[in-house]
C-alpha cells in the first residue's frame, strides 16, 4: 500500500477504544482529513506527542477505506505555550474549530493551512491579546473562505455587506487586514473601541455568510 507524506495540524482530537485516538487534521493538499493513530494513548507510544490538539508535524499515512492509519510522525511544532493560558487556549480552540467547519476534505487548501500556523504561533509566542489574534485570523478565514467582507458606504455612517454596521476605525482596520500579508496582519494594533466593535461584528457576519454559529466563541466574551 503506498504511503502519502504530507503536513498535518490537529484540529479535534477523539479517544477511541482504550488505547487509539481518531484525529481530524488540516493538511496543506489533502485538506480535512481523519487519522487513526493507533496506541496514541499509551504513555510511551510514538505517537503519543503528535496526536494532541494543536500539533503540527509531517506526518506518514496509510489510506484505508475512507480515513488514514498514521504510520510515521515528525513533530514540528506542539505550541504547548497554548496550554498554559486560558485566554490564549479559548482563542487557539476556536480557531482550530472555525478552520475545521469551512476546511473541506480531498481539496488543497494551503492558505488556510498558513493562515492557522500563523495564528498558533502568534498564540503560543507572540505578545499581542489573544482575542485581537483571534480577530485577526476571522478577518482573513472570511477573506481565504470566498466571504471577504465589503465594506459600504451609505449616508447614515458605514456597513458591511448584509447590514451590518461598522465604526469608521473598526472598517479601517477590516479593510487594512483585507490588504495584507500574513506577515503584517499580526502587527495591526487595534484599540480597545475597535476590538470591541470587531468581537460583535465579525461573529454576527460569520453566522450571515457562512451561516455558522460555533460553541467555542463565546468563551472570547469573557475576556473581551
């Protein structure tokens, strides 16, 4: 059976029997993808390390029927800064749930891939809020995910596409990520009126656009 070599970043994590884990894991070109690693759970298992939530390595993979058996692992990166702060773990944790509902399987999906290492590592390394990382990154998921916010102007102020409106800062800075790299969305500083404005503004437009409402993010309300 010939194997596939590909990158993969867990993004959900499920026991299964006593000693397997089934993993749902984003990877560069195969997209969403569920691996059996199988004898995960044991404490001296190989792989042990790669199959926690937030990993990311290359991975070896065998197909069967309609998953991978995980046959070889090299662990890049476990962002394990991530679970020592809450804050940082809601905003890592919603992430990874975002990237999992609009990720597809069988289809390349690189942008997302980069986006969400970027935004892991800004997590676990960086020192901007966790919340305004999380902005950030719904801000460029929109945009990577064919839903990237328009920004109109009408005579009682401004709005996204939709209806829903918008401080003059607040579409500034949506417009300014829009425009940028990866390499510059994370250094936008935003102040405390446009994160504000942004943590009401971006959840109502992901449930409009991608008509999606995930559990995960109200957790960012309670340190907004």
């Amino acid at each position: 059976m010939r194997q596939i070599r590909t990158e993969g970043i867990v993004l959900r994590v499920k026991n299964r029997n006593e000693s397997d884990r089934l993993l749902t894991v984003l990877s560069p070109d195969l997209g969403k993808i569920l691996i059996l690693a199988r004898g995960a759970r044991k404490p001296k298992n190989r792989f042990l390390t790669y199959s926690q939530l937030f990993c990311h390595g290359e991975i070896m993979l065998l197909p069967y029927r309609e998953i991978y058996i995980l046959n070889q692992t090299d662990v890049k990166n476990t962002f394990f800064d991530i679970r020592g702060d809450l804050d940082r773990l809601y905003s890592a944790t919603y992430i990874v749930n975002l990237a999992e509902a609009i990720a597809t399987a069988g289809e390349n999906n690189l942008p997302l891939f980069t986006l969400l290492l970027y935004g892991l590592s800004h997590l676990s390394y960086g020192d901007c809020l966790p919340l305004d990382i999380t902005l950030l990154t719904e801000i460029k998921i929109l945009q990577i995910s064919g839903f990237q916010p328009a920004i109109l102007v009408k005579e009682t102020g401004k709005f996204l596409d939709g209806g829903i409106p918008v401080d003059d800062d607040t579409a500034s800075i949506i417009q300014a990520v829009l425009d940028s790299d990866l390499g510059q969305t994370y250094k936008m500083p935003l102040s405390s009126n446009v994160r504000k404005d942004l943590n009401k503004v971006l959840p109502a437009y992901i449930q409009q656009k991608l008509e999606l409402q995930i559990q995960s993010r109200s957790y960012l309300d309670l340190f907004s």
